[in-house]
C-alpha cells in the first residue's frame, strides 16, 4: 500500500464531512471503493487525447462517412 491509500477511518471521516455518515461496517467498502475509482481516474488521466476535440464541439449527424459497405 502507498502512503496515499484511503483508509476506512479516513473515508468515513470524508464521507461525513460531506453530509453522509456512514455506519462502521461500511468504512472498509467505501474506502476500497474510493480507491479503485481514484486508479481508473488516474489511468484516464494519462491518456493522450492529442487533437481530440472537447465534447462541445461535436455535433451529432454532422459525421462524414468515406466508406462502402
């Protein structure tokens, strides 16, 4: 484990701080759940998107297809 892990007392203690007691049984599945999202984010974080446009600017029906079927 990295010094970065979310622990249960921490999760517990942030998930209070955002209006959400948690009862105690649950402090070691949200902790662990927080922990696995946060290394599918970092994962997303990494990937070069290069010239990808925003979201924003795509305009659904606007594609042009070059192909054959």
């Amino acid at each position: 484990m990295s010094a970065d892990d979310l622990t249960p007392p921490e999760a517990a203690r942030w998930a209070a701080r955002s209006g959400l007691p948690l009862a105690p049984e649950r402090h070691a599945g949200v902790a662990a759940t927080a922990e696995h999202i946060h290394s599918v984010v970092s994962v997303l974080r990494e990937l070069d998107f290069g010239g990808t446009p925003p979201s924003a600017a795509y305009r659904a029906g606007g594609e042009q297809h070059h192909g054959t079927v």
